[in-house]
C-alpha cells in the first residue's frame, strides 16, 4: 500500500511540474526589468535595447530599419508625489505642462490626441503629437505617442515614435510594448492587506480559494489543474495553481500518511526527472496546507520552448482528506523566487479545504 502512495504522489507532482513547464509560454525576448525604478517592460522582439543617452533617459530599443524607437526616462523626485492624489485640476496642469516640455523641445509640433489614459492601471498624461527631428543633413518627420505619469514619488515617461510613412504600421507594436509596461510594486500585498479578494469554490473538489483580485484566472492546460491564477491581472510572469485528484482506494489516507511516503526528496526527484531531465528539488520537508500536515518541494528546472531557455523554481505543497489529493503550487523565474516567496505564502494561506 505505502509503495502505491508514494507511486501515487510522485505522479501527480510530475503532472504538475509538466502543466507550468508547458504552460501558454509568455514570451520573455527583450523583456527588461529595472530594479532602481522597479518596473519590467517587453520591448519589441527584434528590436535592439540600448542604454540610455540623454538625460533621465534610463533605456531605450531601436528598430534601426524603419527608423522607429521606444524611449522610458524615470527620475526620482522629493517627497512621495503621486498622481493618483491629483485633484481633476491638477490632472489638467499636469497634462499641459506635458504639452509645454514637447513644445520647448522642438518647434514645429503637433498635437493630434491629448488626455488622460492609463499607464499600469495608473493615470497618465498622454500626447501623440508629430515633429521634425533634424540630425546632420536630414530631416525626419516623425509621429510619436507618450505617456507620463507620477508614482511613489517617481517621474516615469515612456514614448515610441516612427517615421511618418510608416507609423500606421508601427503604432501597434509600440502599444503592444507600451502596454506590458509593469511597476514592480507589489499590488498583491496591497490588495490582500485590504481584504480585496476574489473567491473561487469548488463544490466537486470540496475547497475553496481566496486570491488578489490583482490576480487573474486563466485556462490551464493541464485537467487535473482546478485553478490556475496569474499575477499582474494576468500578464505578470507568476502564477499559481490548485491541482486535485481523486482516488477511491486512499480514502484513509491521511496527511501524516502523506508525508511519511513522499519525504524522500531523491526518489520523488528521480521521478520527476522522468519528464523534466534537470528537476533538481533544492528544499523539502514538512509544512501545513489549510491548516493540516503536508509535504512542500521547491524545485528548479529549466523552462525551454523553441530557442527561449528560462531557469524556473516552483513550490509545490501537497495534502490529502478523504481520497482526494490537493496540491497547490507557484513558479516563476529562479532571478524572481526568493522576491516572489512571500507572496505566494499569503496566497497559500487562501486556499481552505472544505470539513
């Protein structure tokens, strides 16, 4: 009997570690993240990234071919300015200082849209405006899209232009990248310390699943998977899963059971090397999941898809009640875990077996 649980429960950590491991690939070309300001951006693929050239400048790409670039300046300002305490005049001073810093740097410009949009989910001052750029003989006609905003007492505009001929083309790259813009500030521990949670339940599984409504639950590829949620509204490079399955003949087994048959890390490694050849388990040992006795593995591997290699490290916790296995788990990449750990603590803390 031991010798089928520890079979049982070796398989279903592979199953899992294979679902993140093969999940929808979030491309990560060109993504560039800045710890000092504390935001990630995806470039666009193809594009190179340079570092910065003028002032506030912090990086830049460039489409060299079509004469197109994406430019993000940031600068730490005194005190802890934010635009989310604008008032709505102020957001109107804002936006046309906006205007007036464009003016003072090229003469012929032009304002074709201007508002107030949103950069990350926070407000920002926007401009798509057209000018002449002059360097050594030439002259080039370009239209530009910005967005600048004010946030925890950091400035931060970013800005993509192309050549007019072409910009209709390149627009939709630029957004794209625009868009995928991030502040690295954790939302989610925001919205738990403020209760704001979304509720998953699972009355066929018998649990229930608190989350960060900063988290958003996507299709997962895997059927055993009943959840599968991901930070940043569900374009972040983290997530976390709820994977359970049912076997009548382990009814009795308890959670003490559980640990006593999977705790040996070598042999559920070696299995799990069946499928991921370098699945190394760096930690293991005993934990508490809905308030009764588990068993966790953090494990690192590689995550490869096409000529894209992405060192990974996961936790997975597991328990059983009654037949059925419940394993929660959370990836992301190895440079992001030990950042990452904590949340996924908290969000641990959110899933409840149900009596």
């Amino acid at each position: 009997m031991n010798k089928k649980i520890s079979f049982f429960f070796s398989i279903i950590f592979i199953a899992v570690i294979i679902s993140h491991a093969f999940a929808e690939n979030e491309s990560r070309d060109n993504l560039y993240r800045n710890d000092e300001y504390q935001f990630r951006i995806k470039f666009p693929v193809g594009w190179k990234i340079k570092e910065g050239d003028g002032k506030r400048i912090v990086k830049k790409a460039v489409d060299t071919k079509n004469l197109s670039s994406l430019i993000i300046s940031a600068a730490k300002l005194p005190g802890n300015i934010d635009i989310k305490d604008f008032s709505q005049k102020e957001l109107d001073e804002f936006l046309r200082d906006s205007i007036e810093e464009i003016k003072s740097k090229y003469s012929d410009v032009k304002i074709i849209e201007q508002g107030i949009r949103y950069l990350d989910n926070k407000k920002a001052a926007y401009l798509k405006y057209s000018f002449s750029y002059k360097t050594l003989d030439k002259t080039i006609n370009l239209v530009t899209v910005q967005y600048t905003t004010l946030y925890k007492g950091k400035y931060y505009s970013i800005g993509g232009g192309a050549p007019v001929p072409i910009f209709n083309a390149q627009e939709g790259i630029i957004n794209k990248s625009i868009a995928s813009f991030v502040f690295e500030v954790h939302h989610d521990v925001e919205s738990l310390s403020k209760n704001e949670l979304i509720t998953y339940r699972d009355d066929t599984y018998k649990f229930f699943f608190q989350y960060p409504k900063t988290w958003t639950a996507v299709p997962s590829t895997h059927k055993g998977t009943r959840i599968k949620i991901v930070n940043e509204y569900g374009s972040g490079d983290a997530d976390c899963g709820v994977n359970v399955q049912f076997d009548a003949s382990l009814k009795n087994v308890t959670p003490k059971d559980v640990i006593a048959t999977i705790s040996n890390p070598q042999i559920l490694q070696k299995a799990m090397r069946t499928a991921i050849p370098d699945a190394t388990i760096v930690k293991s040992g005993r934990t508490y999941l809905s308030n009764q006795e588990a068993f966790y593995a953090i494990t690192k591997f590689t995550f490869r898809s096409f000529d894209v290699e992405v060192p990974m490290k996961m936790i997975q916790m597991q328990t059983a009640k009654s037949g059925y296995v419940y394993t929660f788990s959370c990836r992301t990449s190895s440079e992001r875990f030990d950042e990452m750990i904590p949340i996924f603590q908290l969000i641990s803390a959110g899933f409840v077996i149900k009596p």
